[in-house]
C-alpha cells in the first residue's frame, strides 16, 4: 500500500496523470481477487480516499476508467484557467442538460466582443431570425457544419470561457454526420465533415473541450471519427460534464 501510494506520488508529481480502479472492494470481489492474484483486498473507502488525496484520479466504475483514459489522453497538453463553461448545440433539451449536469462548472457570460462575431455567423447562416446569442447557444436543426464549426470555435475564442461542450444531435440533413452509403451523399470522414472540422478545432485550441453525439448506433461512426481526430466525445451530456468535472480537478483548473 505504502509503496503503490508513493509511486503515484511521483508520477503526479512530474506532471503527469495517474487513473485507477480499484477492484476487490465488495466481499465478493475480495475473494475473486485473491482467487486470482494471491493478494487480498483491503478497505476500498480508505484506499479510495488516501489515493485521492495526493490527486490520483480514482475511477469508480469500468466505464469511468474508459473514459478517462480516453479524455486524459487526448486532452494531453490543453490548460483551462477555471471552471467557466462555452456550450453549443443544436438541441434545446440537451442545452437544458448541460445546464442540469455543470457540476462544479457553471456557465460563462460571453464577452461583449463576442456578440457581433456570433451574430454575424447566424446571420450568414440564416438562422438569425431563429438563434441569439446566449450561453448555451442553441443553434436548431436549421445549423449546417460551417455553422455548427464557426460558432463552436467562436465560444472557444471567447475570453470568458475556459473550456467548452459542443453537443451534436445529428437527426438533420443540414450536416455531413454520416457514414458513407447508398441513399446520401454524406460522408463523416471528409475534412470538411463536421467530425473534420472539429478535429482541426482541437489540435487549434489549447483550451479543453469536450463533444457530445446524443443520438443512436447510425451516427456511431461519426462518434469513431470524432475521436479518431482526437475529440474526447461521448454519449450523453451528463457523462461528458462528469468528465469534464474530473479533467478539471485533475489538472487544478
């Protein structure tokens, strides 16, 4: 115990992240544990919070663990100042999500410099009439991929914002979310896909963000592709903010 606590020690202490599961902690898990290593499992509340305590990131289910290898690991490099969040979607239930699920985030009032640069990208959108400027941005279904992109990056740009969610509910033919088939003439590969676009945003930007695909197995792939380009991107806007949350406290935004 001694030993593993000073090694993570170390490792958190140049710079770098250490992600744990502990297994063992039901009497069940003891016993599978020993069964299989020869160790036996100790008090997981205290080993949980010793771990904690010199900023292990401590995952508390296997899904957890997943994605926070996923997201420490491309979001390697990227700095936030704080927990002021830019959100977009073209969804108004999943703006209303982000705003149910900040956690210890909370949503940044957007720069007066701001206003005209997303006013005017609403405007050559033509979705003016439709969409204003608040944070979340709900940009409809009426939003295509140079929208969708322009706005995101312009958040990300803003000086109030420290880190960002963009969340894509892809159900329109207005953005290029899927894979290439019979029947369209999308494909989520291109670079100038909306998967493209962002994977440019994230190696342009070093603020931290993450994507969200809130829809089902047909925009998979554009879920893979949106990684494949290194965007942290989940399922769900509570799984991703929880994340975020976790990313954060991690790295002492």
């Amino acid at each position: 115990g001694a030993k593993v606590l000073s090694a993570c020690k170390k490792i958190i202490t140049s710079g770098r992240t250490v992600i744990f599961y502990r297994a063992g902690r039901t009497a069940a898990g003891a016993a599978a544990s020993a069964s299989h290593t020869a160790s036996i499992a100790g008090d997981y509340p205290v080993t949980r919070e010793l771990l904690k305590q010199i900023g292990v990131v401590v995952a508390e289910s296997l899904d957890e663990f997943d994605d926070a290898m996923t997201m420490f690991s491309l979001l390697e490099g990227k700095q936030a100042k704080g927990y002021k969040l830019g959100a977009v979607s073209n969804a108004g239930f999943e703006c209303v999500a982000f705003a149910d699920n900040l956690g210890s985030l909370s949503l940044a009032e957007f720069s007066a410099s701001s206003h005209p640069k997303l006013e005017a990208i609403f405007k050559d959108a033509k979705i003016s009439d439709i969409v204003d400027v608040h944070n979340p941005v709900d940009l409809t279904p009426m939003a295509d991929d140079t929208a969708y992109y322009e706005t995101f990056k312009a958040v990300l740009e803003d000086e109030n914002v420290d880190t960002g969610i963009v969340g894509i509910v892809p159900l329109t033919v207005r953005m290029n979310t899927l894979a290439k088939g019979e029947g369209h003439t999308e494909d989520v590969t291109l670079d100038t896909s909306i998967a493209g676009l962002y994977g440019k945003l994230i190696h342009a930007t070093k603020k931290p963000w993450v994507a969200v695909v809130d829809s089902g197995a047909l925009y998979d792939p554009l879920a893979r592709e949106l990684e494949r380009r290194g965007v942290p991107t989940f399922r769900t806007a509570d799984r991703a903010l929880a994340m975020l949350n976790i990313w954060l406290k991690a790295k002492g935004a």
